[in-house]
C-alpha cells in the first residue's frame, strides 16, 4: 500500500497531544455577547420550535439561559451551526433572519471554543455517564470465527447460520460488545461447529478428504508419531502449535496439560492418534480463550497499555475479521509489536494483505445499511422478473469491492461519492448499459456515465432504499442524510398517512405531487424540506437502480432545492453539492469506522480520535490509509481502562 508522506509527524502530533478535560472557562465578555446579542436572536428565530413549550427534534435552546452550559455543549452548537450555514434553519415557513443578523449569529457560534479533550483518558467507573456500551471482552462475531477459522486451518468451511446469530449496537455493527450475548443454545452451536471443521481436516478416512482439506491437514499435523516420537510427544507439539494460534497468545504448560488430558482419555480407550487428537483441538475451539477477546487485567486498576498479544488481536480483527497471523504473534510474543515503527509497518503489511477485504465486506456494508440486501431488502420479483439473488450478490460485491480498491491503492475517500470507475460483473454491467463485461467476476471499469461513480450511482443503494414495487424519495433522502451526512430524522407523527407502495398507483410525476403536500404541513416540513429534495435528485434510479428518463409515459423530473436555496438536477449536480459538504460526510465515515474498530459505543473522550483523524485526513487529500492509521494508533485503541475492586479513580 502507498503510504502519504509526511504522516509520522502528523501521528506523533496525535500522540503527543494533551489538553484539558474540561471546557474553558467564558470571559466576562463572552457571556455578555451571548446574553445581549445571542439569546434575543434565539428568542426571536428559534424558540417557537426549541423553546420551553415545544422541542422539535427533542431539543430546547431555551434551557441554554448562560454561558456556561452552552460552552459544555459544543458538539451542539456545531450541529446548530451546520443547520443555519446550510439555511435550513430557521424553516421556510418561519420568520427568517435579517442578512445582519444570520451572520452575526454564525459568527458567534464559529468563534466558541471547541471543547478540550484529554486525550490521554478513556472513561472510567466514575465516567461510565459517558461510556454507554462499556465493555471489557467479547465473542467473537460469527463472520470473525468463520474467518479465524479458515486461517486457523488454511481451509474454507461455511458455517453460516450454524453460528450464533450476532446483534448491532453501538455505532450500529456487530463487532459491539454489548450485543455479543451467548446462550446456552450458543454453546451447543459452537460444539457442532467444532466437529464440523475437525472432522474436514482429520477425517476418519483421510483418502477421502479434498486436496484443501489435506493441506489443512498437514499444516496442522506439525508432528506425527513415530518410531522415534511417542504419540503423546507428537499431540504436545500439535496441541501447543495450535492452541498458541488459537487462544493468540503464549499458552502455559498446565494449559497444555490439561488439553493433552483429553488426548489421553481417547488414546487410552483405543481410539487412536488422530481421533484422540480431535477431542483436545475441540476444548481449544470451544473454549472462551478462543471464542472471546479478552484482555487480562493488571494488578492495578486505572488506564494501561494493551500488551503485545492483546494489541495484535485487537489490530488483526479490526483489519481482517479474524486471528492474528505468525508473523504478528511473534512480534507479539517479542514485544517489537509495541514499537511505534514496527506497529505501523505491521497496520500498513496487514492492509495491502488479502484478508483487509474484511473491510469492505464487514464495515462498509453495516455503514451503508445494506447487508440485508437480498433478504431484508428486496423488490417484487413478479415487478421485476430481472432481479435473482445472482443479481443481489453482485450489487454488494460492488460496494465491497470500491471500498476496498479504495483502500488498498490508498485512494481519496471522496471517491466514495465521486468516481470515474466501478466495479461490475456481466449481469451488473447490464444493469447498467456497461458494454464488453463477461463473465461472473467483477471488474474494474471506466464509467462514461458520470451519473454511476460514486455510491450514490450504485444499485445496491437504489435497491435497499426503495419499496418492493416503487422508488421512495423520501428513503433514499433519508438513507442520504442519516448514512452519508450523519444527520438524524426523528420518526414520522403516528397520524400522518403513509403514500401508496404501489407503482401503478403511485408515478414518479405524482409522487412528487404528494410529497410537495406533505412539506406544505408545518408538521412534516422540517424533516421533509431536507430529505425530499434528496431524494427525488435520485428519481432516474429505478428499484433495480437502472437508469430510467420516464416513468409512467412522463419525463421524470430530478430536480430539488434544497434548504440553502441550492437547486440541482439529477445526480452528478447532487453529488457536486454533496462534495461541498464531504468534511460533514468524512467525519460522519471515521465516527463509523471509530465504533467498528472499537467494538462499543463511542463517548466523549473518544472525540479526539475523531478530531484528529479529520486534521490528518484533511491534511492529506483525504487518503484513505490515514483513516485506518490514524484510528489504529490513537490512545484508546492502544490503552485499556480496567476496574479493580476498590479503585475509585
């Protein structure tokens, strides 16, 4: 992977910072401004929809009466001031602000203090306020051990649905500890699973194994008995090779012993070398040591440096989903892993490795809300008989592969929403009028079309974010705001009517004519007014994401204004006023790729991590190998909060 220059002097400014926890503290001044200028504009503009009496959006101004409390909620007044500059607030229908007064009142906002972060501290027994999602170990997901098991053994098994089903939290994926949960059920799962891949690798019958399965069989074997090696000798180099890989890291001698019990109790009964073997590597598939990242604690609690191996898991199943290889376990087990230039020659070696498509296939998808396509999310195959699940797999395949080609030739990020290439296979590349692609695999391919480059050109989007039998502007503007920008939409009143799903009751033209009623509801406006435009900027999008410039005999209009008063048509000036944006929809992508690489929910402290990447990346063209650096290095990666009963720090 290229690597942009000039990066190590942007990581140590991120180590080496260490500002103060708390806000600083107003000057007289400041307070004056704010209750003399600031507050009588908020009265004047805001209150009637964030005041006392109503909080649209949850949200009262009013309560922010002083200074002080308005400086402890920066990141709100952020949001606050993103929604004034893009004049999406005050709404159209309310009384608008004098050119004077929007100016002087962005300018205030602009010039509070952005809040000082320690950010040499993660959040403790007495911060946990702040620490939703807290926790100290977790199973691993159910692609994690379908990985580490295939690198484990050097051989493919699907498990699938065998494994215990996995759920989202946190910043929404499901390497979430919380969510991590095991079952009695569970554990019964993960004893089948066991036999299953042992019984691939040391079969009853090896002559009737694969050739994968063979060679799996013998990188496991690393001794067999003979006449100079007693069978006991032969399991205890087996048993320790593995169990090291499998539980990532040292394995002690009464860890051994106690697993070569097991190889006994089958060897003294007669079942021979390789089915008594097969009963100590199931104790090492089903035991927590394996199935858990679990950290050990110090004797002391308080904030500490992960150790070598717990670093390498926890780098190896950001990375690739799966167990750490040789090469970083024997950096581990050096403790060279802990050295700063090691450690990010190791983040750089592991990206441009084969295994980094995990990436693309496990975050990039739960960002983009679209791992349920093809199950969750499909349409009416009698609509559209052109839809199979051939189809559904090559519309994520796209996905993952951009995000990963983006990654692994250290790309801008900003080709996630403007590009002048995709990725298509044959039926993909019909989809989309691409001529001269053959066959089932996906390649990368020019795009003449600049309506296609980018997420917002790909059908997978356009698929998830419509109904069975019709687009729905008001999904994908949603989909736009909440998954790209990062905005929130609170849930429709319970008594507004929902629009007809049907495409022959429902056109593109009337469609439109509905949704301009719905913004005409002061009620539905404030969301309405900002996802709508959106939206309908997507209408040439069929339900397959094909390109369509009619729909029921009209000419499909795919023109929006948005709040700002910016107009557009079509998709290409969509995504030019997006691109305007793309610091709101970067910092929305490292707040993802933060809580994925974390497995929680994030917090405050974790704020610098977010901080810092943006400066880097903007420093940088965005590059995407400053994203995966930046969060693989920052404190709370590399450290540890640990409890010891009886620490009140």
């Amino acid at each position: 992977m290229k690597l942009s220059q000039g990066y190590s002097l942007i990581l140590l400014g991120i180590c080496c910072l260490r500002p103060g926890l708390a806000p600083a503290a107003p000057d007289e001044g400041q307070a004056q401004a704010f209750t003399e200028g600031i507050v009588p504009l908020l009265e004047t503009y805001c209150y009637r929809c964030h005041g006392s009496d109503r909080q649209k959006g949850r949200l009262n101004l009013a309560s922010f009466s002083q200074i002080d409390p308005v400086l402890e909620e920066a990141s709100l007044w952020a949001r606050v001031l993103g929604r004034i500059q893009a004049t999406e607030m005050p709404p159209s229908e309310s009384k608008q602000m004098a050119y004077g007064e929007r100016q002087r009142l962005m300018k205030w906002l602009r010039d509070l203090p952005e809040p000082e972060l320690d950010c040499t501290q993660l959040a403790s027994d007495r911060t946990q306020s702040f620490y939703s999602g807290y926790v100290m170990s977790r199973r691993l997901t159910r692609h994690e051990y379908s990985n580490s098991v295939r690198d484990l053994f050097g051989l493919e098994v699907r498990l699938g649905d065998a494994l215990p089903s996995d759920g989202a939290g946190g910043e929404g994926f499901d390497t979430n500890g919380s969510t991590l949960f095991v079952s009695p059920l569970a554990i019964e799962a993960y004893f089948n699973a066991a036999d299953h891949v042992l019984a691939g690798v040391l079969a009853e019958d090896s002559p009737e194994i694969g050739t994968a399965a063979e060679r799996a069989r013998a990188r496991l074997l690393v001794s067999v008995p003979s006449e100079s090696v007693p069978a006991r000798v032969a399991a205890r180099e087996v048993v320790s090779a593995f169990a090291h890989r499998a539980y990532r890291r040292s394995v002690t001698e009464e860890e051994i012993e106690t697993l070569l019990s097991m190889f006994d109790r089958g060897w003294s009964r007669g079942d021979g070398f390789e089915a008594s073997l097969r009963l100590a590597l199931k104790v090492v598939l089903v035991s927590p040591h394996f199935l858990f990242l679990a950290e050990p604690e110090p004797e002391q609690g308080g904030i500490h440096p992960l150790n070598a191996f717990s670093l390498a898991s926890r780098l190896s199943y950001f990375l690739w989903a799966s167990t750490p290889d040789d090469l970083l376990l024997r950096l581990a087990a050096s403790e060279q892993l802990l050295e700063p230039l090691v450690y990010r020659q190791q983040i750089r070696r592991m990206l441009a490795d084969p295994r980094a498509a995990a990436l693309g296939e496990r975050f990039a998808l739960q960002w983009l809300e679209l791992e349920g396509l093809g199950s969750e999310q499909r349409p009416d195959v009698e609509r559209f008989p052109e839809y199979d699940d051939v189809l559904a797999e090559a519309m994520r395949e796209e996905v993952v592969h951009v995000f990963n080609y983006i990654l692994s030739e250290d790309r801008s990020l900003l080709e996630l929403i403007e590009s002048e290439y995709t990725f298509v296979n044959e039926r993909l590349a019909q989809l989309y009028g691409i001529e001269d692609v053959r066959g089932p695999q996906l390649k990368r391919v020019a795009l003449a079309d600049r309506n296609r480059g980018g997420v917002l050109g790909m059908a997978a989007v356009h698929m998830a974010t419509s109904y069975p039998l019709r687009t729905s502007p008001v999904l994908r503007g949603k989909w736009v705001l909440e998954v790209l920008l990062g905005d929130s939409v609170p849930p429709p009143p319970p008594d507004v009517p929902a629009l007809a799903v049907d495409n022959e009751k429902v056109t593109a033209a009337s469609l439109r004519a509905q949704l301009e009623k719905h913004r005409a509801d002061s009620e539905c406006s404030a969301c309405h007014d900002r996802m709508d435009p959106l939206g309908l900027g997507l209408e040439n999008f069929d339900v397959l994401g094909r390109w369509r410039s009619h729909d029921g005999g009209q000419r499909v209009d795919a023109s929006g204004i948005l709040p700002s008063g910016e107009s557009f048509r079509g998709p290409v000036e969509l995504k030019a006023l997006l691109l305007k944006r793309k610091d709101q929809i970067i910092r929305h992508l490292v707040r993802k790729m933060t809580g994925y690489a974390f497995g929680r929910a994030l917090n405050k402290f974790d704020e610098c991590t977010i901080m810092e990447t943006m400066k880097a990346l903007q420093a940088d063209e965005y590059r995407a190998s400053i994203l995966i650096e930046a969060i693989a290095t920052s404190f709370p990666f590399r450290h540890r909060y640990y409890a010891i009963e009886g620490d009140t720090r």
